[in-house]
C-alpha cells in the first residue's frame, strides 16, 4: 500500500481543464434553462456530440504525431454515399456499411502514403485529398443525396443511426465503445506507446526501432477509419447520404481534440480529453440553441469558448513549467 | 564477444567522410574512440549498430561476416548504442522511455505497467539511481537521462555498450558513478566503445584507443603504453603543444558589474569583470551558472537585482536590450539557441547585428557579404564560403560561427556558456587562442566552464557557485582543482 | 415486446389536436441558411407574422449543413415547441427528424422544400421545378430555339440546384443550345469570375440562366464589364437583383414570392390548432419578373 | 567580378519548380484552348488571381514564421462590410477603405496577441478568430448584403476594383505594387532577415535579439492588412460586401504558398514563389472554366495538381540534400 502511494504522482489539476471548462459550461446553461439537463435532452447531446467525437478519436492519433487530417469531412461523405448506393443496390447493409469502413480505411492509408512516401506534409495532403473526395463524391452521387428504397426498409441501417438500445441512442453506444477502444489502444498498448513516441520525437523513436512509416499510415488508416464510421451513422441518421456532408468537420473534431489538451506539436494528448472537447463543443451548441441564441452570436461565443478554454490550458501549462 | 570492423568506407553524396576505417573491440574492454569533430566517429557507430549502410568493407562479429538490418537488430544480438545527443522522449516518463518498442504486454496484449514499472525501478536502483520511473523524461537533469540510457543498455544484457560522448554534459559526481558503473560491468565482461573529447578519461576508464582522422583509423594503442602528446598529435596531424595558450590579462574599468541578482534558480549573485578580463564560472552542473546568465542578458526573468554596464545602472531586459548594450551571449545549447541550423553562415554571423547594415531600409548586401567573409577568416572558420549551411559544420566550427557572430556584432562583453563542450582538441586550442585576442582588444570575458583544467588554466578569476548560491572567488593564478571542487560541492 | 431495444424511445396513440390560440402557441422555425437574402428575407416575414399574432418564435438557422439543422430541430423538440417551420437544407435528410417530431407529436410545417418521409401537416413551397422549366421556356421565347446560353448552377447537391436545374434542363437540353455548365456555389464572387471566364470561352452566348440570384448579379456584373449584351435570368426575386432589373443589368427574375410563403407557413400553423382542414401542399406560384412587373412585385414582396 | 563569380552559388533548377509546373499548365490548357492566352484572358486571370494572391502575400510571411492564419476569410468579410456601410453612411470611399484596412491590421495584430501572450498556436488561435469575425459579419450585416446607394456612385470605390489604368485592371496593379513591397520587405530588409530567422529558430532568433514577439504580432498584422486590402477590392468588384464573403479563401491562399516551396515548418519560402503559386491556381480555375470542365471533376483535377505540385517539390527537395 505504501509503496503504490509514493509512486502515485501528486494530483495533477491542470490536466482536467477541460474537464473544468465543461463542467462550467454545464451548469451556466443549467441555470439560465433547466431543460438541458433533462434525460432527454442529454442523450440528445450524446448524439449530436457522436459524430464529431468519432472523427476526434482518430484526429487524436493524428495530431499526437503532429500531424492533421483535414479529408475527414470528405471521406465522411464519400464512403457514405458508397454505402449508401450499395444499400439501394441490394446489398445488405452489415456488408454495405463493412465496404464502406474499408474504403474509409483505404483514403485515410492514401493519406498517411502521400504524407510518408511522398513527404508531403500532412496539411497539404489531406487538404488535396479533401478536394480530391469531395469532387468525387459530387461525381459519384452526380450532386444528388442518395436517399429511399431498401434504405427505408433495412432495420439493420436504420438502427445504427437511430436506433435505441437500453433506452441509449445506439450513435452514443457505439461511441462510448470506439472510445474505450480508442483509450485502451493509446493509452494502453505498445501501439499508443510508439505513437507518442513518433509525436514526441520520430528520429529518437526511428532509431529505436520504431517502423514511424509503418505507424503513420496505420493511424491516418484509423483516423479515415473513424471518419467512414461517423459518414455510416451521419447516413443512418438523416436517412440520406448528402454530397456535401461533413464539410468543415475537420475544424470541430480538430478544436475538440485541442480542448481536451492535445497539442498540434505532437506527442501531447489525451482520448479523455478529446472526448471532454467533443462534450465541451456538443453542450455549446446544443446549450445555445435552447438558450435561443441567434445563430449568429452562437459562432461568436463559440470561437470565445475555444479560445478561453485553450488559452485557459496553455497559461495553466505554462505555470506548471 | 568480438566485433572487426575492416575497411570500411561511407559517402555522403560526394562527401567521403569514412575513408577506411579498422576498429575492434571485444567484451570486458574499454575501447576509446577519438578524433576530431566531423572525423566520422558517429557515423561508424550508425554503420556498426544498422543505422546506415557502409559502402565499401567487412563487419565481422564473433568471426561472422554480419549486417545488422537496424538499431533494433543490433540491439537484439546485444549491441546498444547510446547516442551523442540524447535520443529520448521528454514528455514521456522514464519507464516508457526505457520500455519503447520493447514493451512488456500482458496476456492481453495490453502493456504491463505495473512490470515495467518494478523492472525500470530494479535496474536504475542496480546503477545506484534514485531516478522516479513516473517522472516525465524532460524534468530529468542530463545525467539523470543519460543513467537511464545506460539502464535501457543494461535492459538489454547488451555485450557491447557504445557511449558517444556521455560525459559532456555530466558532473563530476555524474561521471565518478558513470565510471563505476563501467568498471562494475566491465569485470562482467560488457565491452564499451567509449567516444570522447576529454583527453584525462582516457587513462582513467579506457584500456585502449584508437585514433581517427579525416576518415582513416590513425592508430590503436593500449593507453597504458602511450602519452597524450601523441594522441592528441594523431588526432590533428602535427603538434599543438600545450593547448592551453595561457593568459596575459591588462586589466582595465570594469565593464560589467552585477549586485544581489536572483532569480529561480540563483539567489544573491554578485560579480563584476573587468575589460580584458576572463571571469570564469565554476561550479557542478545545475549550480545556477546558466540561469544566472540567461537572466542576466534577459532571455530568463530576473527577480531582483541590479546591472551596471560600464559604470551605468542598466535595465536588462530582453537579448535585444543587452545586445544594443554590447553584450554577446555564446548559449550552452548550440543547436537550439546558437544557431539556425538550415541557413547560411553569412545569416547567422549578421542576425546580430543586421540593423546596421540597412541603407534607406534596405540590406547593403554587399557590405554583409564582406562582413560575413572577414569573420569566417578571422575566425578561421573551415568553410567553403559564407553560404553553405550552419549544419553542414563541424561542432567546432559551428562554434566558431556562434563566436563571430557575437564578435561581429561589437560586443564588449561576451558570456561564453561551455564554449568548448563537444570540441575537438584542435578547434578548443584555436577558441582559446580567439578567447585571449579578444581580451586583448578590451573585452570582457564571463566563461561558464565545467571542464576544470579550462576554467584553471584560461580564467583570471574563478567565481564558484553551489546551489544557485556564490560561494566564493577565487584567483586562477595557482589555484588548484581540489580548492575549486571544494567550494562547488558546497564545502567551505 | 421487444424491451427497449428499437428505432424510438416513446410509445404512444394520436389523439386529437386541442385548440390553442396563436398567442399560446410557441412556434419552432429552423431557417436552412441566413446567408443568403432570400431566407433572411422569409425568416422576418416569418417571425413578424407570428409576432404580429402574439406567438413565441424560437429561429434557428442551420447554416446549410443538414446535420446541424437535425440537431437544430432535436434541440427545438426538447424545448417543446409547440409547431415546427422547418425550411429544410435538404428534403431526403430532414426525414428523420420529422419523424422525431412526429413521435413528440409536433405538428411540421414544411418551407420552400418538402420531407421526403415522415408526417407533414403542409408543405407550403414554390415549386423549383416548374421555376426551371418557367426560366427555360421564358429564354426560348426571348431568344428562339436553340440559342446559345450558358446554365450557371448552384452548390452542387443543394435541392435547389438539383430542382431549378432539373426543371431547366428538362426543356433547355433539347430546344436551347447550353453550351456550358458551371458553378458557382450560389455565390456572387464566384458567379462573377465564372463568367468572365465563359465569355471568354464563349463569347457568343445570347443568354444565361443563374440558379439564384447571387449568381444572376455576379454575371450581370461581369456582362456590364465586358460590354456585352446579354439575356440574363436568374432565380429568387431578391432586392438586388429586382434592383438590377430596373435598371436593366439583370433582364428577368424567376421570382418567389416570400411573403406569401412567409406567411401562409405561419397560418398553417394556426389553422391546425384551430382544428381547420390544412392542405398538404401549398404551391405558391411562381412568376417571370421582368422590367415590366418588377415594381409592383417589389411592392407586394418587400413593401419598398 | 570574380569574387562575386564564386560567392554566386550554381543555378539551383529546384527553386524553380513551381515556375515549371506552371509553365507545363499553360501550355496544356493553351493547346487545348488557344483563347486561353488571349491577352483579354490573361488580364481577366490577372484580376481573378489578385484577390487570393493579395492573401497568400500575407499569409507567406506567416508560414515563413511557421504559422498559419484561417482568419484571412473572416477579416476580408467583416472588413469589407465595415467599408462598404461607411460608404454607404457617407463616408468617403477612400477614408472607408482606410478605415477598413486599418481594422483588417487591428484584427491581424490581435490573432498575434493571442498567439504571442496568450500562447495558443497559431492554428486554434485564428480557428477561433475565424469563426468569430464570420459571426461578427452575420450580426453586422443581418446577413445581408451591403450594396447600392452611394457604393454605385463612388468614383474611387468602383474603380478600385473595376477600374483599368493603362488597359491593365487596377486590382492586378494594386496586387504588382504589393508584390514589389512585399518581395522587398522579405528579402531585401532586416525585417525580412528577421522572419526568416525567427522561422527557422525561433529561440536562437530570439537569443539573437530579435524580438519574437512584436515580430510575430506585426507579421499577424500584416497578414490581417492584406485580407483588408484584398476584401475592398472584392467588395468593389462585386460592388457589394457579402456577409459569406472569402470563405475558405485561406486554403487558396496556403496552397498558393505551398506550392510557392514555402515550407509549413517555418523558416523557409519565397516571396516569388507564392505570387507564382496563386498565379497556378488561379490559371487552373481559369482553364478549366474555358474548358468547360464539369465542376465536379474540377474539384478533383484541382486536388490532384496541389499534390502532384507539392510531391514533385519535396521530391527534388529530397534529392538536393
Ligand atoms: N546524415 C548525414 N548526411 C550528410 N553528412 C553527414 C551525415 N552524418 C554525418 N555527416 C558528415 O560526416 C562527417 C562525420 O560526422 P560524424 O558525426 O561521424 O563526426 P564525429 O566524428 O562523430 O564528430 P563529433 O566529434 O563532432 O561528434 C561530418 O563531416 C558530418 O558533417
Ligand atoms: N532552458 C532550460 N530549460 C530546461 N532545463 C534547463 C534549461 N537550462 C538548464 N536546464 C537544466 O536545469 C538545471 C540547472 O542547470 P544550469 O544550466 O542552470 O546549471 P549550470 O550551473 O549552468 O550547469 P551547466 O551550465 O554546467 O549545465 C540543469 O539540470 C540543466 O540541465
Ligand atoms: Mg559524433
Ligand atoms: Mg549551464
């Protein structure tokens, strides 16, 4: 008992200031509206915070190598279209939304080859290939949402947008797995090792052994990964593949992911974290618009709140030093 | 074990910089590395360890021709390299560091931290280190890093432990422990291939050595049997004599005077050097020396305290301030706050001073051309011109370039913060002799040094500090090495 | 049954609607964009309508992403509200919230584009289709078969893109002579550069079409530019372009008449609870402004 | 003569690059149409390039700093705005455009407060300006745009973005002279020596008596100055300040730097080189447009020239070293 104690590092406030930040913004939109703490509501949060979080899983990996990932919106709708027009093809949706994963998984390796071989810094790849999707999303749906058919009628693709399991939107659940998922895997694994290894210092990690090509492509392999996940749930939800999903979706995942304490530097995050930002940016907007806030003003304070909240945690690091 | 490596030759584009090298070493030796900054001693240690491929030559281990594919390679056959400049992760603790890439994995996969915890605990305990495995790698002092690189060796059971130049940046207590430890794993029969510029460790931890210059292995000898004359003669290609050119002071007003600074890490400095004067500053590492520096020429903030600058009480307060004041500040941390590594030379000797070559605004390119040109020759800088990168020198000559950058921009006191760390024996000599034409000509020297024999034989007045704390001065005129080691260990 | 695994989270039977009055009523409006005129425009028609009647409004705007005006409604439905204005962003996507709404048995009122699925109470909209076809068959007309135009089109996906082209193509394709598709996001800047860009490549056209009236102005901008004379139409009827009109930049408008749509939207709201009979679907025309009626359509629109 | 022969270093074909690339673009879209070098085209191209370029000017010394600045958008918006209302209030139209500059500079000043005191990287920092200049526009302009009235009759106003001065458009000449300033101040002055210096070391630069922080907040604001030189001329030409005016023109503008051989690691780009880099986007859109090219696969071909451009360049980058 004694010896776990003097091992046990003293409590460490300054890293749950996100947490802090949040649990703020929670009871500042309690009291000006109750109504945001009812059940219902809260799971409703749970479900709009479900796709950002899910991309911010994998812009976590991303940005603890320094890198970023800015195609997450347009693989989002790419491969939601394609699973969507598989669905309407006959195929049956478990595969439909499989495929759809894959070729997520497959852009998102495309990026982490062009950042790796063709040592083109990871914002300008992912920049290109963001247009590069988006355009062939346009030319695949022909600018046309993909919507009815067996996609009305197949429960399985219903249910993972809307369905409820235990009374908990499913979108939450699936979350709420990707997330432990996701924290065992950087948090606990020699994988997550390696990785805040690579963000930390990739000659130093290269030298010991580290295969940093190999584990770029892996985690820009996640992050599109997670980005198809979010494009499936994001279908199931409005019933419809839209051409231009997820546009712009890469600056929320990328704020919260900040917000929760990561640093673009590299080698400095946390999944908890990412997933108090997610929380953190869900609660704003869905607080503001019960809180009848003119859409206009909700950019402003929303812009403030990231701003604080980051400047917040970089004076509160700097203390620490 | 036994590892030869014959002939080996390696090419950097056009730039031959292995040119033949023979080196072996076998367990329970210590097998000294010497030569010149920019010989190629790293970069046979990256060819023996995998981390880059030989062109031309054999590697033979234990009688077998062998390639190591990797570090980790090498690692796995018992050859651990720990390397010049410190290869690890500061925002990661130091069980993480020593376990990357070799993690322990529970049943499930998943990484055992509670094993690795004791493991990491067991070996730095073995190395007599009370080093926090939880503690994140960066809040570790230098020699703490560098005894948690060398647990990392022992993790291993590495048969060969490779040391590129693991006491720069070491105390003297540091170092004695290093030394045991060496002692202790060498009666265990660990062969060490032992890279340094300090001339006095050869005969006090290494049992032979061999000598490279300009890419061709010189000589081997067993060091018992030879003198640091010829060493040191190998090494450059003809005689220096005693590279210490010792000093000639004229004293005149006192340039620089400091009263009752402190700041975080220093409390209550008080000094003052005069023109012409080299006031050296001892003391362990972590003493303060650098903070006090640093605070003084308003990188760092200073709590309290005055400065006089040529008699006048003068506020401090950023390098911009103290540089329009006629002080230059030669940092400890060459890469990091000496020099930009990706540009020119003519760049980095003008930064300084770069307000002054402005014509209506615009940069008189030609008289910065000439500048930059008179002090690459004046400092002897070897270079091919003004334009090639800072980076592509030698640590010596990227040294010289830091100093003419401060003496291209006037200064009338110059803070030399280990001017000589990582330098070979020849560039030391010529930064010496550079040191003393400048006092010549007025200037004031502050020298942080934690090489003993250079604070003794180029200071005129030593102050020591302890703890962030001035224990005393002393004049380097007779004083010996145990009077200095007394006052920076605290002793009175 | 099946425990509380399924697609919903509350159960329950219809019942009939209880009369409330329009100052009891709380209305939900959830706008697509407030970035272009036109919905600005039909959001102070909206509120000041039920205002003028003494309703609560809570206005959100969904900023053209589908899924924030998902959330936008969810949010809407937990304040309870007691009747939804969606304009939605897109038709197919909005479905599931309506449903939602339909489960919180919240009656929907559906603007400029309707749901695709899920319970509507009225869908009141002018009809993009026949806009389109209007625009198409006004150019023919003006310029005879088989002239050469270029067709501007809007953000590629966008329902409006989607109808008002739909419904041009559908004659223009065949009896006008388009030489050329571009888009210009529903944007003034980019329509502008567009079309520089097209009369240089095609510097003969007669006419263009432009899917709203940003893109009209734009164009208008860079034909005035370049001294040329040429048959522009637009779609929208907004201030700008009613204002290029008179002054002869912009020849015609497909104009939507937002007032009446403003309104009709709000009335159908407090038809239902008065328990009246509401259409499913109000079409409101849509008419060709030119030179000729664009004062008074200015008037009846915009009171100016 | 001689010494000036040898301190000359060989001509180094790599730095041209992007200059080729562009080269091999015009003649491709020249072969397949010839009205593309009409020189009314080129003009026309001139004046399309010269918003973004304006941008990228600023934006080049921020990279060179290796930071970024997303704000550009939003200021070039809210600026705009702000002109076009004095304008249309009664102020002349040179004092408006004066004021409008000197609020971009304000802005562009405050994004380096933030990142110099505040301490949080570029990239949240004007993310977060971003978003709330834009929300600042919508509430200023109601969302609507500002037009008419006395923006029709001003002579300055309509000339600085309509306007020809020797049969050249006046924006490509406001964007030449900019290009000269702007060449010098980078390359010819201590400032610039200054902003190379702090991008390729910042604490050595700062060691070396540069003063990292006013450097940086005067960088910010010049880049906040441009995206108000850059809205005027936008608001002119439209003869209108749209609310959603510039958007994304910041990923237009860090391309055409990129691709200039600007480095996003700082400390490393040509002032040139961006001017070329925003003449090769600008020649993309304008060639695809004359040659009808499907708008969908327009996105796409763009995407791909960015990497191709960027790939080829770090490639030789590569093989100098
Ligand atoms: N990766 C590389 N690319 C190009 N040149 C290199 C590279 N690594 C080393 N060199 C060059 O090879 C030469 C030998 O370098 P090396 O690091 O082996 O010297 P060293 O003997 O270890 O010097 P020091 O005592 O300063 O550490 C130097 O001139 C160096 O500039
Ligand atoms: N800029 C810095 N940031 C973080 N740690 C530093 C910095 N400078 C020095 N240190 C560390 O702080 C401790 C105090 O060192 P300091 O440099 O003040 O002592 P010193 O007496 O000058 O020793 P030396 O110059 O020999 O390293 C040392 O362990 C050093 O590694
Ligand atoms: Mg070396
Ligand atoms: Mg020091």
């Amino acid at each position: 008992m004694d010896k776990a104690k003097t091992t046990k590092k003293k409590f460490d406030f300054t890293k749950y200031m996100a947490l802090v930040a949040l649990i703020i913004l929670v009871i500042i939109i309690t009291v000006l509206n109750p109504q945001f703490i009812a059940p219902n509501n809260l799971l409703n949060l749970l479900r709009q915070a479900s796709v950002n979080a899910l991309i911010a899983f994998g812009m976590t990996f991303v940005i603890l190598t320094s890198g970023i990932d800015l195609s997450v919106g347009s693989i989002l709708a790419f491969t939601g279209a394609i699973s969507a027009s598989l669905i309407l093809g006959g195929t049956p949706a478990w595969l439909a939304a499989l495929i759809g994963l894959a070729i997520g998984a497959l852009l998102g390796a495309l990026n982490g080859v062009f950042i790796t071989w063709g040592k083109v810094t990871p914002f300008i790849a992912t920049l290109a290939t963001m247009t590069i999707w988006r355009g062939a999303t346009y030319v695949f749906t022909g600018g046309n949402p993909i919507t009815g058919g067996k996609m009305n009628t197949s429960f399985f693709f219903q249910f993972v947008g809307q369905g409820y399991l235990f009374g908990i939107p499913f979108p939450v659940i699936i979350t709420l797995i990707a997330f432990i998922i996701c924290y065992v895997l950087l948090h606990k694994t020699a994988f997550g090792r390696k990785t805040f290894a690579l963000g930390g210092n990739e000659k130093a990690a290269f030298v010991a052994g580290v295969k940093t090509k190999k584990l770029l492509i892996i985690i820009y392999t996640i992050s599109g990964l997670f980005a198809a996940l979010a494009g499936f749930i994001l279908t199931s939800r409005l019933g419809s593949a839209q051409p231009d999903a997820g546009m712009s979706y890469e600056m929320d995942a990328i704020a919260s992911t900040v917000i929760g304490g990561a640093s673009l530097m590299g080698g400095k995050g946390r999944m908890a974290g990412t997933l108090v930002g997610a929380l953190l940016i869900a609660s704003l907007s869905n607080g503001m618009n019960l809180l009848g806030i003119n859409s206009f003003y909700q950019q402003i304070v929303k812009g403030v709140v990231i701003l604080i909240a980051v400047m917040i945690d970089s004076q509160t690091q700097k203390n620490r030093e | 074990m036994q590892i030869e490596m014959k002939g080996i030759e390696k090419s950097f584009g056009t730039n031959k910089v292995l040119r033949g090298v023979d080196f072996d070493v076998h367990s329970g030796e210590v097998h000294a590395l010497m030569g010149e900054n920019g010989a190629g001693k790293s970069t046979l240690m990256n060819i023996l360890t995998g981390l880059l491929k030989k062109d031309a030559g054999t590697i033979k281990v234990d009688n077998h021709d062998t390639t190591y594919a990797s570090a980790l390679d090498a690692e796995h056959h018992g050859i651990s390299f720990i390397h010049q400049e410190m290869n690890n992760f500061a925002e990661m603790s130091v069980v993480d560091n020593m376990f990357l890439n070799k993690e322990i994995k529970t049943k499930l996969g998943l990484v055992d931290q509670k094993k690795m915890r004791k493991e990491a605990r067991q070996y730095l305990v073995n190395l007599g280190s009370d080093i926090d495995v939880d503690s994140k790698m960066g809040d570790l002092t230098v020699g703490q890093q560098q005894m948690v690189e060398i647990a990392k060796s022992l993790m291993i059971n590495a048969k060969i432990i490779i040391m590129d130049e693991p006491t720069a940046a070491l105390t003297e207590n540091e170092t004695a422990i290093l030394f045991k430890t060496i002692r202790e794993l060498r009666s265990n029969s660990v062969g060490f291939i032992y890279i340094s510029h300090r001339m006095e460790e050869l005969w006090q931890i290494c049992d032979r050595v061999t000598v490279m210059r300009d890419g061709l292995s010189v000589n081997t000898y067993q060091t018992k049997d030879v003198a640091e004359n010829q060493i040191v003669h190998d090494m450059v290609g003809r005689d220096i004599g005693d590279y210490y050119p010792g000093r000639h002071p004229h004293l005149g007003e006192v340039a620089l005077k400091a009263e009752h600074l402190s700041g975080k890490k220093f409390h209550d400095i008080s000094f003052e050097v005069h023109e012409g004067e080299i006031l050296g500053f001892s003391g362990l590492m972590g003493a303060g020396r650098t903070e006090t520096m640093r605070a003084l020429f308003g990188i760092d903030k200073l709590s309290s305290g005055k400065i006089y600058v040529a008699g006048k009480e003068t506020k401090l307060t950023s390098p911009s301030v103290s540089i329009k004041k006629g002080i230059g500040f030669l940092t400890e941390d060459r890469k990091n706050e000496g020099l930009i590594t990706e540009q020119s030379l003519e760049d980095n000797i003008a930064l300084p001073s770069i307000d002054t070559f402005r014509k209506h605004g615009i940069i008189d390119k030609k008289a910065e051309d000439k500048f930059a040109d008179m002090l690459i020759k004046r400092l002897t800088v070897k270079a091919n011109n003004a334009q090639v990168t800072a980076g592509s020198l030698s640590g010596g000559n990227q040294q010289k370039v830091v100093l003419a950058k401060w003496v291209g921009s006037g200064s009338k006191i110059l803070i030399l913060d280990e001017p000589t760390r990582g330098v070979d024996v020849g560039a030391k000599k010529e930064i010496y002799e550079l040191m003393n034409q400048l006092t010549d000509r007025h200037v004031a020297i502050i020298m942080i040094s934690s090489d003993l024999p250079e604070v003794l034989s180029m200071s005129d007045r030593i102050e020591v500090l302890y703890e962030g704390k001035q224990m005393g001065v002393i004049n380097a005129q007779g004083a010996t090495q145990e009077q200095v080691m007394k006052l920076a260990t605290g002793g009175k | 049954g099946c425990g509380s695994t399924g697609l919903s989270n509350s159960s329950g039977s219809s019942s009939k609607v209880e009369k409330k009055a329009p100052k009891d009523l709380k209305i939900g409006v959830s706008i697509s964009t407030l970035t272009n005129p036109a919905f600005v425009n039909l959001k102070n028609v909206i509120s000041d309508y039920a205002k003028k009647h003494g309703s609560k409004v809570i206005i959100d705007d969904a900023n053209n992403d589908t899924s924030k005006q998902n959330n936008d409604v969810e949010d809407l439905i937990t304040q309870k509200v007691d009747a939804l204005i969606i304009n939605p962003c897109d038709s197919s996507a909005i479905s599931t919230v309506v449903k939602k709404a339909n489960d919180a048995k919240i009656p929907v009122i559906c603007v400029d584009r309707s749901a695709d699925s899920g319970k509507v109470v009225s869908t009141v909209a002018s009809d993009n289709i026949a806009g389109g076809k209007k625009a198409a068959n006004w150019l023919i007309e003006k310029l005879g078969e088989n002239a050469k135009i270029a067709e501007i089109q809007g953000i590629p996906g966008a329902s409006a893109t989607r109808e008002r082209g739909k419904g041009f193509d559908s004659i223009g394709d065949k009896k006008l002579n388009i030489v050329t598709k571009q888009t210009a996001q529903f944007d003034r800047a980019k329509a502008l550069t567009v079309t520089e860009n097209i009369l240089q490549a095609h510097s003969d056209i007669k006419g263009i079409f432009a899917q709203n009236d940003e893109e009209a102005v734009g164009a208008a901008r860079a034909v005035k530019a370049a001294n040329k004379k040429i048959t522009i139409i637009g779609f929208d009827g907004t201030l700008a372009s009613l204002n290029l009109i008179q002054k002869g930049q912009i020849t015609a408008t497909v104009g939507q008449q937002w007032n009446k749509i403003g309104q009709e939207s709000v009335q159908k709201v407090y038809d239902h609870y008065q328990n009246k009979k509401v259409p499913k679907n109000d079409k409101v025309a849509v008419k060709i402004i030119t030179k000729n009626n664009v004062a008074s359509f200015k008037k009846q629109v915009y009171n100016k």
